[in-house]
C-alpha cells in the first residue's frame, strides 16, 4: 500500500512538472496582459524542437555525450517554442490583434506543424527507436542516492533533470515576480500597462519578454513530456495529446490564482489526478484481489482534472477576492494613443 | 544632455476605411501566406510540382470532382453554422469557446436516441426526437457556463474550453461503454438515420447545405433586426448601458448562449445523424475553434463569413490533395498551411485599423491623409479655420 | 543658462483630421508657476502629454532649457527631468503607495522603498502612508502618491492636469501650500485648471488656449479674472442663466430615510430626506464620489438600497425594475467621467441608441388613433380597445421599429442642433458635446414628470452649456420635478432653485439658491457647516424639500 501511494506519487510528480512547465509560462504571460491560448501549440513546437535536437545529436555521434543531447533538446525546445511565441507576441503585441483569435490560430498552427514535422523530418529513415532509446537514458536519468535511501530517494531523487528544472524555473518566478524590481515592473504592465507607460515602463518590451520567456519555458513542457515521461518514444498522436496538457495547462493557471509557487503544488495534484486510474486500480485490488475497475471508466477519470478546474474557477469568482483576479488589463492590446 | 532621437515609426488610429480596400489588404496578406506556403513547400517536397503545380493541386483537391464540390460546400455550411452559432454570443462579448464541445454533446444524444430509438419507434418520430434531444444537449453545455458567467462573473473562455474536454471524454465514455473490446470508432447506425435528399454526395450534401444556409439567414435577421438581438448587441457594447436600459442581463445571457450551445448542437445533430451515421470523440472535427476564426475574420457578420467558411474548407480540401501529390505522409501540413494563412490574416488587420507613418515624412502630407470614407464621422466637423478663431476673437 | 525651463514652438497635434493643438507657442519660465487656462476640450490635455511623452507632435519643437528635445515616450520625459500628473491617476489599484512610487525607476530591490518615500514626503509637507494599498486610499491621498512619484523621480518641470477639480477647498489650500514650497525648492510647475480663483491665487503667469490654438499668455498680477474669461471664450459672457420662478407644485418623488451601499459595501448615502416638486429644479452639490452616483442609480432602479423609501407620486417604486420606473415617467441621465459609460451604447448608431429604453413597446409601427374631444363615447371607446390592441402588437412583435428610431434621432438632432454626419453613425464618433445631447435629448423624448440629470454640462463648451441650461428650464416650465447633480457652484447658484449638498453620503442641509452663497456652499461641501445639526436654521434654509419629523 504505501509503496504504492509512494510510487504514485512520484508518477503524479514527474507528470505534473509537464503541467508546471506550461503553467509558469502561462503565468509569466499573462502576467504582462496576454492570455496566450496558443500554450497548447507552443508546447508542441517544444515537443518537436527538442526532437530534433536530440536527433542532431545522434546524426552527428552515434553515441554523443549525455550532457550535450540534454542541452541541445532543451535548447532547440526553447528556441522552437519561442519562434511560435515570438509570433503571437509580433501578432498581439506590435499589431494588436485580438488575443483570443490569435493564440487559437498559434495553436492550430503549432499542432498541425509538429505533426506534420515529427512525421516527415524527426521520424523518418528509423530514427524513432534509436530517438526513445537515447532520450530515455538521458533526459530520464535520476538522481544518485535515488535506489538507496528508500522512499526519501524515490519521492524526491528518483526523477530527471527536467523535473528539477522546472521547480527551479517556477521558484524564480514567484521570486521575481515577488521581490524585483523587474517583476513590480511586468505585474504593473498586465495590470494597467497605460499606467506603467507612464511612469516609463517600456511596455512593448516586457510584453515581448514575457511572452518570449513564457513560450521558452512551455515549450519545455512538450520536451518534458516527450523525452522524460513518455522516454523518447514519439507516438503518432503526440500532437493532440500534449495540446491535451496544453489546456490543462491554461487551467492550472487559475487554479493557482497567477502565483507560481502554488503552481507547484497545483501541478502535482494534476498530475495526480491525470494518472488516477491505474494507480486507483491497483490501490483498490489491495483491498480486494478480484477487483477490477473497467476499462470504460478511464474517460470518466480523465474527465476529473477538467472538472475540478471548473470548480476552482467557479469556487474563485464567487469568492471575488482582489488577489485572486486575473491581471486586471488581461486580453486587452494597449495603443498609447487611444483617447 | 543627451538627444533622443524622433521616433522612426509613429502609428495612429484610423477609422472607416472602405470596405473594398479592406478586402483588397486581406487578400493580399492570403495570398501572400499562400505564395509563401508554395515556396517553402515545393523545396521542401519528395515530389515537387512546381510553383504552379501547387496552385493546380490546391485547386483541383477543392473542385477536382463533382463530389469534391459537393463536399466542399458541405463543410462550407457545417462550418458556417457553428460559426453563426459562435458569433450569437460574441456578439455579447461572451468567448464562447466550446463550440467543439457543444458539437460532441449534440452527436452524443444524436447517437444515443439512435442507438435505443432506431427502428423502435417511427423514423420521422425518431427524428423529431433526436433533433430535440441534440438541441437540448448542445444548449445544455453552453447554458452551464453562461449561468456562472452571469451570476457570478465566472470566465467564461476558460469555462467554455474545459466543457470541450469533459465532452470529449463523455463521448469516449459511451463508446466504449457499447463497444467494450472496440475501437474508439463506432460501426455505422443504420435504423432511423435521416435519409438522403438525392442520389450520390449531392443527396448527402444537400441537408446540410439547406439547412445550415436557411439557419444562417435566420441568425442573420435575428442579429440584425429583432428586439433580442438589439439586446445581444447592448450587452457586448456595454452592460452598464443594457442595464440601464432595464434590460435583465442575466436572463439574455442565459438566453443567447441556450441558442448558440442549441446551434452547436443542431451541427452534431446533423454530423451523427446525416453525414457521418456514426459517432467518436473528434467528430467536432476542431470545427468549434476554426468557427471562432471563421467568425472573427468574418467581422462576426454572416455573409462575410460564408465567404471565409468556403476559403478555409477549400484550403483544407485542396491541401489535402497537395499532400498527396507532393508526396507527404502527413496530412497535418494542411493545418500547417492554414495557420499560417491565419497569421497574415490576423496580422493584415492591423493596417487596416491603424496608420504607420515613418518619420520625417509626417509634415508634408497632412492633407491628403484624412480618411475619406462618406460615412467618416470626422469629415463634417472640418476642423475650425482660423479666420473663425480670429472672429471669435474680435 | 537660459531663463525659460520650457520653450513650446509651433507645436500641432492632430487627431484625425481634428486639430486638438494648432500652432502652439508656450514658454515656462525656471521656478515659476504657470497655469494653463482654457474651456474643456480646448486642448490643454493634449499639449501637455505631448510634453510628458503619451503623444507625439505632428509639428513643432519642444525646448528643455534651451535645448531642442525629442520626447517620444515618458521616459525621455523623465529624461529631461519633465514629470505629470494626470487628471485620472495612473496608478496600480493592488500596489500599495510605495510600489506605485518606486515604479518603472531603475536600481535594485524592493526593500528600502519605504523609508525612502517617507523621506520625500517630509521635505514638502506630504502626509502619506507608504504601506497602504491604492484601493483603501481616497481621491486626495492618491494625488499625494502621483505628486510623490513624480517628486521621487526627480522631476524638475512639474504639470499637474486640472487637480483641484476633485478636492474639497481645505484640500485644494493644502496642495496649493505643497506647490509654494515646491516653487521656493526651484521646481518649475504648470498647473491646468479652468477655475479662475484658482489662477488668480496660485499662479505666476496665465497661458490661455482656445479651440486647440494659443491665445496669449499675462502675468496674473496684470490681470483680472474678467479679461482672462474673455481671452478663454473669446467674447465677454455674462454668466446669466435665466431662472423662470418655480412654481411650487406637489411632490413629485419623494426620499426617506434612504441609505445606500456603494460597490464596495460601504455606506455611499446614509439616511438622506428630501423631496422633488414638480416645476423646479433641485440641485446637488458635492466633490466628486460623496454619493452622488449611488443616489442616482437607487433612484433610477439600478442600485439595491439597504433600507428608506424611494416614493414616485405617493407610490414606493422600491424594487421596481429601471423599465418600470421609467415607464412611470422617472428619467435619468447621467454623464459620467468617460461619457459613455452610462445610458449610451458607444458603438452603436444614433438611431440604434434612440430607442434604448423603448424598443420593447415599438414594432410594427402602427400608429394608435388619436383622440380627440369631439367622439361620442362610443367611438372614444372603440378607439381605446383598438389602441390596446396596437399596443400589444407592437409589443409583441419580435422586431425592432428602426423606423420610428430613425424619425425620433432627425428630430432630437434638429432640435438639439447635433452634429454628426447621419443618424446611423456611431455615437462613439462624435465628440463629446454631440453625445451628451444625444443622451439628454433621448431622455426628454420620453416626456419625463421627474428629470434626474448628472453632470448634463460636463466638458461642453459655453453655447453648448447654455442650450442643455434651456432645455431644463422648458421642461422645468412644463412641470417637471429637475434633480440637477452639478460640478459647478456657480451655474448651479444660477440655475437651481434649490441646492441640497452632499457630504460622503451625508446630507448637509437643503438651501435656497437665491439666499446662499458659494463660500456656505463650500463649507458645507467639506462637511464644516451641518445645517442639519444646528437647531437655529441659519438663513437661506430650504424647509420645503426636507422631510421634517412631521411629515415622515
């Protein structure tokens, strides 16, 4: 029973830092004003950016140093994240599109291209299987001590260094946005960007720099899911599964009301309820042997996270507290010149 | 002291524009995106066709066949309808994004009268009670949000956009609650499906066509000129006002969006019990979120949208066609495309809105830049002379 | 060095193919106070923000100590040591005083900044709590955090948009205190404001515009506030509003007892009494925020009240909804600051706004028959029924009357002598004055018996003021009971018949207008004379609109 709760419990953490990579972006956006709905295509240009970073990797050295194959898929991740998130910046930060419309095409965009890219430029001539062999062993690789100090080691030493990197991003960011200059200086532009222009705030770049940073830190996201969850192994409906998280992502923001430090907790418990089933299953057959959970029930348990957020977002607007608002210029472009 | 230097490049609103130049400045930015899409395709391609070659595939996967055309137009009007449907509440401001959702609900109790109704009861009773049933269904998803919106100001985007996935997994409930050890894909239904208007595709194609055109002239007139739709449109231009004018806010939320979720649900309704006889969980075919961009690129006006709903299906269709010619395995490249033609698209709006002046040219063309549409408010109140101040002064 | 801190040559702004600036020369001489006069809408706003960076110039040079300067954005305007107070303050509502004072400067962390915005505020006099969030803040206490901000920045040419506007006289004496000693420090100020007292008390020299274009600028020892008046409007006016006797009628609506919250569940009125009559006009004077609103949108149906009565001819219209209460003939309108956030749709046509508060009652169009005194019985009878017959057609119809709309907006641009290129163009798009015509003329369409009009005035030039000044005094003629919430003491002295004044919620006591004075007006305003409290009814004391205990 309790290596079981153990176990699920370091499932539900290496799943949720996939959400905490997609959250924390998501908070620094639209902690400058933009609700950034291309999260879910933005992660899966992370997705396939850090493929073909790891697969440069092995064209180039059939066996590449380890440390090199993680820098380069978390580098091309980023840089493949960004590209994406750099457009929907130029879209709604220098054309003031609507933002809505935009993250939905960035979405459709990033979906459809990862798709298209993983299958004809990352997948191609057998690299599939070598790809799931080497990203595993890599991107997956815990930490020593992780066998040896029981369920100490395997709670918080058995994960990769993707899921230390994200508790470390989402800590910075609580911490910026808490206790720097620099963070007083982006809360004020989501909240009344008139205002920090004002006083001399450059709007225009910290919009970009959030939403660029924002995009970089999702995009880890897809990679996360990719090369540490799923060990490397690239499956044909990748795309709608991470725009999946995606959204769930886009959730987890409200869920822990635009603060990243309850991000972190919050992702967990996604990432707890995400992976529900199985482990419910097995927790249940402790108590009895025979029992089984039907199959048919797993949409139902999938159904969990999204109904909970509602719940949350339902539970937040009836309380109405002023420190659980959403930015308050959220999904507004801002023209100086507007009279 | 240090100089700063004049800004290089200065932008202003502007309003008013004409509509055919307007026109012109989007199919520009498409064009564009789809010159650029041939470029990069055809040297990227196992099989190039040549710059033209991708025209010609583009145009013949759309009209190749006559049941292309006809399938083409199918999807123009299913899409259209969930657009309309969309644009009821946006055009209270209210971001209905759950129109996939919406759809799924509609297939699902399409699906579940057929399945327990079929051939039990009268087909037309059958029908009746499967349209009711979508109808409600669809309604039902979209009116659930909507309550919280207007009584507790819950967003409702984010509402919308978990409904989708709730909805998805409902309908991958039941499927595999019939089918056990199936597939995620359901064996056609046949008893009390409606039955087709003609022989071939046309027959298939037509319901859809007629209904969706008739639903989109209807909305049109709704929006335009009942006193419902005078109410929709208050509350998206301001709800302080709507109030004051002793309108219920929250009853016409409640309302619009009962009619927008029932819109959605009449689409499933015809996708499960017309066009597809079947049911699974992507049925929506992502048609809530492309009738979002169908719906704003229209300029949430139905006759425009028409014309948008048929450019992103012939798109879809003819690149389709261009996969297979030049000789990719994934279809995804026409999402590829298609978002791209949404980013030029969405991009060019901004100089239709706005002006760019580049510096140092600003002092010399003061005259002519006033915009000069007939129905420029601006234009009447030519700015006072100042022989008039100087009167005025005397 | 060079005598002047800031030199304007030339300078243009064009919104559109409006000119808000045309032409403007303007000089600020070092260590001086220079107030810039001029009507709203004149172009004071725009000139300043192309000094402090908001908006750019079209044409012209700006000179910062005799230098020629690019100010492109507020930066370069801090830059050049230029800094400016808004007339709506920039300010992060959730931040507290010191983080909006720290805001956008550069150097590192957060942890000093509270002692270091004490600091500011003692060399000058301020009173202000660093700690305290912007949203628990009132009106004067959030201008201390702008002037701070600006100060902290190290500001040197200070612009100060229309201040005093929202502070009561104690208030205003205050800032003026804080601004000499700023002068004396060698801060160069420019202060906007159309309250000519104002001018005369605080400032060195006077800049007036006009219409978008510079008019002159005097030394205020030179001049009275009579020539500034008329360098403002360009002709002498006397400030003469005609005033038809009231005629006292029954009460119209009548107030108890009647409290309401605001939307931050504090108390905005408390326990107010008073009465409206038919044929006159009720004024009511306050600064900014005391309730004002609150009052208007309890009575107009809009705003639960806590507790009191709401009476309309002896009724209580407690709980009815706005459509009821204005079917029973009890109009509002109310200009708030943006315009067009109350009673108009911005984007939608002339005609489309015409018929906000009708067009559940319109559809098909057809007309009821008239009747006229010479039908038998019978025929009166028979006309009735069809009449409601009509009535319930057109109520029932599922379409909108545009037509009737469309007549309605011809004949209320006619009358009001609105401009605006057709009836189906976008209130959004006419200027300010046009719109507010449309909304009061909306109002008077319906043939109100109890007009409530805030602010109708409100950034209108003279003529425009003196048209919206007229029409209340024909539907005052014509019997209607006016609540005229005011900003300006002196048309109201002018206009009204009466004036109630409002302290944070408070009634302060109800005064006849011919008997008052601006000063007992002020007072009470600032909630240091009550007449309420004192027994001995000094003069000018209106009994006949308070409800005194026998009557309640």
């Amino acid at each position: 029973m309790f290596t079981t709760l153990i176990k699920f419990l370091t499932s539900a953490i290496d799943f949720g830092v996939i959400f905490l990579f997609g959250c924390a972006g998501e908070i620094l956006t639209e902690k400058s004003g933009h609700l950034n709905l291309g999260i879910p295509g933005i992660m899966c240009m992370g997705a396939a950016g850090g493929c073909l970073g790891v697969k440069l990797c092995y064209l180039a050295s059939p066996a590449p140093n380890a440390f090199l194959v993680v820098l380069m898929g978390i580098l091309f991740a980023m840089l493949f994240a960004a590209a994406l998130g750099a457009i929907y910046g130029f879209l709604t930060v220098s054309l003031r599109s609507n933002q809505n419309v935009s993250g939905l095409a960035c979405t459709i965009f990033g979906v459809g291209f990862t798709s298209f890219f993983l299958n004809n430029a990352v997948l191609t001539e057998g690299v599939v299987a070598q790809l799931s062999q080497a990203g595993n062993n890599f991107f997956d690789a815990p930490l020593p001590g992780a066998d040896s100090l029981g369920w100490f080691g395997s709670l918080f030493l058995d994960h990769g260094i993707l899921v230390y990197l994200a508790i470390v991003i989402a800590v910075i960011a609580a911490v910026v946005l808490r206790y720097t200059k620099a963070g007083l200086s982006l809360r004020a532009v989501g909240e009344s960007p008139a205002t920090a222009d004002a006083v001399g705030i450059n709007v225009t770049g910290y919009k970009y720099i959030a939403i660029l940073i924002g995009a970089a830190i999702a995009g880890l996201g897809g990679l996360c899911y990719v090369m540490d969850y799923m060990g490397g192994i690239v499956g044909s409906t990748v795309d709608q599964t991470i725009q999946g998280i995606g959204w769930l992502c886009i959730a987890l923001v409200i869920f822990a009301m635009w603060k990243p430090a309850f991000a972190i907790l919050g992702s967990i418990v996604f990432g707890a309820l995400y992976i529900l089933y199985p482990y419910l299953n097995s927790i249940l057959m402790i108590i009895d042997p025979d029992f089984n959970l039907p199959t048919m029930t797993i949409p139902l348990f999938d159904i969990i996270p999204y109904a909970v957020t509602i719940l949350v977002l339902i539970a937040t607007s009836i309380v109405g507290r002023r420190e659980t608002q959403p930015p308050a210029s959220l999904g507004l472009s801002y023209f100086r010149e507007d009279r | 002291m240090k100089n700063t230097k004049e800004p290089f490049i200065h932008i202003t609103r502007r309003e008013g524009m004409p509509l055919w130049k307007g026109l012109l400045i989007r199919a520009a930015a498409v064009l564009i995106a789809l010159i650029l899409s041939d470029i990069v395709i055809s040297a990227a391609a196992p099989r190039s066709q040549g710059f033209f070659g991708f025209f010609g595939a583009l145009f013949s996967g759309a009209f190749g066949t006559e049941r292309r055309i006809w399938l083409l137009f199918q999807d123009t009007f299913l899409l259209l309808g969930v657009a309309v449907a969309l644009v009821v509440a946006f055009k209270m401001k209210f971001w209905n994004l759950g129109g996939n959702g919406q759809i799924l609900m509609g297939c699902l109790a399409c699906a579940i009268c057929l399945k327990y109704l079929g051939g039990k009861l009268p087909d037309p009773l059958v029908w009746l009670i499967m349209l009711v049933a979508s109808l409600a269904a669809g309604a039902l998803w979209a009116v659930i949000p909507a309550i919280f919106k207007a009584f507790f100001n819950t967003n409702e985007s984010l509402f919308t956009l978990m409904m989708n996935y709730i909805a998805m997994n409902l309908v991958a409930f039941f499927i595999s609650y019939w089918y056990p050890n199936g597939t995620a894909t359901m064996p056609p239904l046949t008893e009390g499906v409606l039955p087709p208007l003609g022989e071939g595709q046309m027959g298939k194609s037509l319901l859809p066509i007629l209904l969706f055109a008739v639903v989109t002239a209807a909305i049109y007139l709704y929006l335009r000129f009942s006193k419902h739709g005078y109410e929709v449109a208050l509350i998206g231009d301001s709800k302080n006002t709507a109030r004051y004018a002793g309108i219920n806010v929250k009853k016409v939320i409640i309302r619009t969006l009962i009619l927008s979720g029932a819109l959605c649900g009449l689409v499933g309704f015809v996708l499960t019990g017309s066009v597809n006889r079947m049911i699974h969980d992507t049925m929506d075919n992502n048609m809530g979120f492309t009738g979002i961009m169908v719906a704003w690129m229209g300029n949430l006006d139905p006759l425009i949208m028409a014309g948008v709903s048929f450019f992103i299906n012939f798109l879809t269709r003819g690149m389709a066609q261009v996969c297979t010619k030049f000789g990719f395995t994934s279809e995804a490249l026409s999402d590829t495309v298609v978002g791209l033609v949404y980013f030029f698209f969405i991009g060019c709006e901004f100089f239709i809105r706005y002006r760019v002046h580049f510096a140092g040219r600003q002092n010399k063309q003061r005259g002519e830049e006033t915009p000069t549409p007939p129905e420029d408010g601006e234009r009447k109140r030519a700015p006072l002379s100042k022989d008039a101040g100087e009167k005025e002064a005397n | 060095m060079d005598e002047y801190a800031l030199q304007l040559q030339n300078i243009s702004k064009y919104f559109g193919s409006v000119a808000a600036n045309r032409n403007i020369d303007l000089t600020l001489r070092k260590g001086e106070i220079l107030s810039l006069l001029g009507e709203n809408g004149s172009g004071k706003t725009t000139l300043m923000n192309m000094i402090s960076g908001i908006y750019y110039p079209d044409n012209g040079r700006i000179f910062v100590n005799g230098e020629e300067a690019h100010i492109s954005s507020p930066q370069d305007a801090f830059r050049y040591k230029i800094g400016m107070v808004h007339q709506h303050f920039k300010l992060i509502d959730i931040f507290s005083a010191a983080q909006n004072i720290v805001l956008g400067t550069k150097g590192s962390g957060l942890a000093r900044i509270n002692e270091e915005v004490k600091a500011i505020a003692e060399k000058y006099g301020f009173e202000i709590d660093p700690k305290k969030k912007i949203y628990d803040m009132s009106v004067s206490e959030k201008q201390t955090v702008e002037i701070v901000k600006v100060l902290y920045r190290g500001a040197d040419i200070l612009i100060l948009d229309e201040p005093t506007a929202v502070l009561t006289p104690q208030e205003t004496e205050k800032l003026f205190l804080v601004m000499r000693a700023m002068k004396e420090d060698g801060k160069s100020i420019i202060i906007i404001t159309h309250k000519l007292n104002e001018v005369m008390a605080i400032s060195d020299r006077v800049a007036v515009l006009r219409k978008g274009e510079y008019i002159g600028c005097v030394d205020t020892a030179d001049t009275d506030p009579a020539s500034l008046t008329e360098m403002m409007v360009g002709e002498k006016i006397t400030l003469n509003i005609s005033r038809p006797e009231a005629h006292a009628e029954r009460p119209l609506l009548e107030i108890r007892d009647l409290t309401v919250n605001s939307d931050e569940g504090s108390h905005a009125i408390e326990k107010l009494n008073f009465f409206i009559r038919g044929g006159e006009i009720l004024g009511v004077a306050g600064i900014a925020g005391c309730g004002q609103r609150e009052l208007c949108e309890a009575i107009a149906g809009l705003r639960k009240i806590e507790s009191g009565g709401i009476y309309h001819e002896g009724e209580s219209i407690v709980g009815l909804s706005p459509r009821a209460i204005s079917a029973r003939g009890v109009a509002m309108s109310f200009i708030p600051e943006d315009r067009l956030g109350m009673g108009l749709a911005p984007s939608m046509s002339v005609t489309d706004n015409m018929m906000l508060k009708n067009y559940q009652d319109h559809g098909y169009g057809i007309k009821p028959l008239p009747l006229s005194d010479e039908d038998t019985p019978e025929e009166a009878k028979k006309k009735n029924a069809r009449n409601r017959f009509t009535e319930f057609l057109n109520r029932h119809c599922p379409f909108v009357d545009r037509k009737k709309a469309r007549a309605e907006a011809e004949r209320i641009i006619k009358e009001l002598d609105i401009v605006t290129p057709s009836t189906e163009t976008p209130v959004r798009r006419l200027s300010g004055g046009n719109v507010q015509k449309v909304l009061l003329g909306r109002e008077i369409l319906i043939e109100p018996n109890v007009l409530i009009t805030a602010y109708p005035v409100r950034g209108l030039d003279i003529n425009s003021s003196y048209l919206i000044y007229d029409i209340l005094n024909r539907q005052k003629e014509a019997g209607t009971g006016i609540l005229f919430i005011g900003e300006d003491l002196d048309v109201m002295l002018a206009l009204c018949d009466k004036i109630m004044v409002l302290c944070h919620g408070k009634m302060m006591g109800v005064v006849h207008a011919e008997k008052t004075t601006k000063e007992q007006l002020g007072l009470m305003m600032a909630g240091a004379l009550d007449l309420e409290e004192e027994k001995g009814k000094p003069m000018g004391v209106a009994k006949d609109t308070r409800i005194g205990e026998d009557q309640a």
